[in-house]
C-alpha cells in the first residue's frame, strides 16, 4: 500500500492565516520512489509562511528516513537558500545646533520709559535658518531675566517699552533657531532709564580732520569742543592705548578738551581719539598728529662711470626720512683745485644722475643731500672715488644730418570760387596755392592763356593769387582758370564769372 502523506509543518502565522481560509484538499498519493527521489524534495518547514500551497508535499517511500526538512523545487540540489539580511534603517539626520551669538549690541535710544537697541546678526546661523530674536532685562542687582518680546522678532531693532524711570537695567539679546538658543549678547554696561537731555557730540575742527603735521620742538594746543547733557565723561587714547600724562597734557570743561603738548618729539605722532560719553551713549573722533624732523643724508653714493665731460653718480635713500616723504636730493660738485662746493642739482627726484659740462684736466668729486618737506639734512654723503675728466683722446666728430627733401607738388589751399559782377565795377579773384618750388602761375579764360592784356592784372604774393578784371563788360563773363606748375606737376582751379547789366527803371 501507499504511504500516507507527510503532514505539513505550520508557522504561527501560517496557522493564523489557515484559519481564516478554507483547509487545504488532501494531497493525492505519493508517486513511486523513482519518480520522486528524496534530494529534490523540499521541506515543508523550508516553505515561505506567505505561501500556502494547495496540494502536500508526497512522503517518501517505506524504508527511507524522513527528511528534516523539504528543500523548495527551484532550489539547488546541494547548496542551501541564501538568507537574505534585513534592510538597515536610515541614518538619522544630525540634531540641528544653535547659531552663534548677535553681534554689535548697542544702545540706540533712551527715554523716561524705554530703551532702543540694535544688534547684527549672528557671524554664523547654520543649515537649520534663524527663527527670530528675543531680548531679555534684568534689574542691576536682580538674578531673574525678564523677556521683553513675548514673540520672537526678526528685525534687528527692538524698542523695549514699559519700563520705570530711575530703573538700571542689564539687558541681552538672544538668536533662536530649531537648534535653540545661542549665547546670548549682553551689553557692556547697564543702562539707566532716564530721559537725555542732550545727547554726546564731538565737533572735531575742519583743520584736525586731516593730518597735522608739525616740525619737532613746536607746541601743540588742540582745542576739540563738544555737545552733551548732562556733562560728559572724556578720555583720550593714543593708538588705542591711554595718554603718556607726562608727555601729554588733558584740559576738560563742559564744553570741550584741549589736548597740549610744550614741546613736540617725534615720539609723540600718532592717532589720537577721543571719546565723549553719558551713560551708555558715547561718540568719538579721532586725529592723526605727524611730527616731522630733517631727513638724514643718503645711505651711500657711488660714482659709476666718467666719459667725455660727464660723470655719472647713483645713491641710496635715506635710513631717516624724518617721518615724512623725501620730496627731492640736492647734488654738490668740488673741483679738488679750490675745494669749493657748487650746487649742480636741485630738488632731483631720482636715485641717478649725469653731472655734464665738467671741465677737461680737472677732477671732481660729488656730494648729495637729502631733502623733505622740513628743509635740507643737515649731513651729506661724499663719493669715495674722484672723476677726472681726460685731456686726450677726445676727438669730437659732428653727427652727419640728412638733407630733407621739401620739393612739393603745387596744391591749391584756397580754390577760386564762382562769381557775379556788374558790368562797369572792377572785381577780383582770388585763389592760395603751394608747393616747391615756388609755381609759376597762369590764368586762362575759356581755356586760353590772358597773357599780358591789360584789362587783367595778375598778383602772386606768398601763394595768395589774384585776378583783378578792371570795369568788366558782359563780354568778360566765363570760366577762368588758374594754373600752378613747377618742376613736380601741374595743379588748376577755376570758378564762373557772371557780369551782370544793371536795368534802370524808366520814369
């Protein structure tokens, strides 16, 4: 007899599902163990939950082993179905950070019942954007914080109202994002709320908003007035850093500051500010004082070379400008003969120079000075070497110049131009010619030459020509020409002549 069928292991879930649907038909009979060998069969616990098959798997023969388990159909004979890992879940997104702290909190306004501040953005906000502001006051003296916005702003100007005259207020802004809040940025000092009479103002004069410059020794008296009630508090800086009080001397009023020194060293140039402050108000204005000195004399001078009657020389800046610009040197020569100095340059903008017109037989030597917008240095530096100008082999050969070639062909500057005269009224033509050489002139009427007639009489003076028909007759009308003709060609122009009868109307 046949065996019976195997049965099929279920899953849990596989269980849940078969009691929803109906039961599987029985599996027909198992088919002979030829046709079925036991390696290909697949195990029923190997089968997918999902699937449920219709028919059971056949069981295998009497004698045989029941397999563990039923590999599938498509599966290969001797190797196991891959196992398949399960998807990793995406890496989460970073948690977004808060931006940095505003900058530049300052204090815009104050009266009797609010402040008004100001701020810039942070320096770095992040991929998560900026929400908005909040700003914060505590009483000086207190521990808890006070939100004055009760929604985050986005300007970068708040006006914080509501607040009690005489109060002393610390105040601080804060930049919120999705990351939450940044450091925030408080003010410097308190703020009392009170109303301002007048507010800080320094009024730099027009002559100290540029440089100032003066010479070593000279005394300084700087007198910078300014706006502000009640009085102000003033303080000076020198390059950022406070006043030497022994060099420079400080003088405040309620009105302005005066700055002074007795005796001015080059020590004492630099970028002086001051700052005029009430409470958290304050305004400044700064002024750069220059004190300048002689220069000192060129690093070195060399002298370079010496030819004919000249001599070469080249020098080196200064290593002391005197804190100012070398506007120029002054060059020096001294004939060894008399010793005594000559100046040959003055006020020469360059490091380089040709001494010329140096006298043959004799020898030289040369000097420089440095000089700035102060004077003179006091110091020179001399040439080491001495430039001797040579008394033969001096052979002075005229440059040859080639004659320029001014022949021209002659070309009328001025034509003749078309004309109307009354018979009996002498008229002229006039016409300017050029070339070179200088033309001959023919004047021709209806293409023949005039000649000597002496109806015409003909001018040539510096290339004006001129045709003067003495008391024309309505015969004398036409075209007339007038030629020029040299050894280089033939150039013409003519005009029309119209003579006109004057009609006296009958009575």
């Amino acid at each position: 007899m046949p065996a019976k069928p195997a049965p099929i292991k279920k899953s849990p879930a596989k269980k849940a599902a078969a009691k929803e649907e109906k039961p599987a038909e029985p599996a027909p009979e198992a088919p002979p163990a030829e046709a079925a060998p036991p390696a290909e069969a697949a195990p029923a616990e190997a089968a997918p939950a999902e699937a449920a098959p219709a028919e059971a798997a056949p069981a295998p023969v009497e004698g045989e082993a029941a397999p563990a388990a039923e590999p599938a159909a498509d599966a290969a004979p001797a190797e196991a179905a891959p196992v398949e890992e399960p998807p990793k879940p995406p890496t989460p997104p970073p948690p977004p950070e808060p931006t940095s702290a505003p900058l530049n909190l300052t204090v815009e306004d104050v009266n009797a019942t609010s402040v008004t501040l100001k701020w810039q953005q942070p320096e770095t906000i992040g991929d998560s954007g900026l929400d908005g502001y909040t700003v914060e006051y505590c009483k000086e003296g207190a521990a808890e914080w006070v939100v004055a916005n009760a929604e985050l702003t986005v300007a970068t100007k708040l006006v914080v109202a509501g607040l009690t005259t005489g109060d002393v207020l610390n105040m601080r802004v804060v930049a919120v994002n999705p990351g939450g809040r940044s450091e925030p940025a408080v003010l410097a000092e308190a703020v009392p709320v009170h109303d301002l009479v007048e507010r800080p103002k320094v009024r730099l004069p027009r002559s100290l908003r540029t440089r100032y410059v003066r010479k070593v020794g000279a005394q300084i008296n700087l007198v910078i007035p300014f706006l502000g009630k009640p009085k102000p508090v003033v303080s000076w800086t020198k390059d950022g850093e406070p006043l030497d009080t022994k060099r420079v001397g400080i003088r405040n009023s309620d009105r302005d500051s005066i700055l002074f020194i007795r005796t001015s060293e080059r020590e004492d140039s630099g970028v002086y500010e001051i700052t005029v402050k009430i409470d958290s108000f304050l305004d400044k204005a700064s002024l750069t004082l220059q004190i300048v000195d002689l220069p000192g004399p060129p690093t070195s001078v060399k002298l370079v070379d010496t030819w004919g009657f000249n001599a070469a020389l080249e020098w080196t800046p200064p290593k002391d400008s005197g804190n100012t610009e070398i506007t120029g040197y002054n060059v020096q020569k001294a004939d060894k003969k008399t010793g005594e100095w000559f100046t040959v340059l003055e006020n020469y903008h360059r490091l380089n120079a040709t001494i010329s017109d140096l006298i043959m037989g004799n020898s030289y030597n040369f000097r420089v000075f440095s000089v700035n917008k102060v004077g003179v240095s006091e110091k020179s530096v001399t040439t080491k070497e001495v430039a001797t100008i040579q008394k033969t082999g001096i052979v002075y050969t005229p440059p040859e110049y080639q004659e320029h070639d001014f022949s021209e062909v002659p070309k009328f500057t001025a034509p003749l131009i078309d004309r109307a005269a009354t018979v009996g009224y002498t008229t002229k033509l006039l016409c300017a010619v050029r070339g070179c050489p200088k033309p001959k002139i023919e004047w021709l009427k209806n293409q023949m030459v005039i000649g000597d007639d002496p109806k015409y009489r003909q001018l040539s003076n510096l290339g004006v020509c001129s045709l003067e028909i003495r008391k024309p007759c309505s015969f004398d009308g036409g075209v007339y020409t007038c030629r020029a003709k040299n050894d280089n060609g033939v150039a013409t122009v003519s005009c029309k002549l119209e003579v006109k009868q004057v009609i006296i109307p009958e009575k």
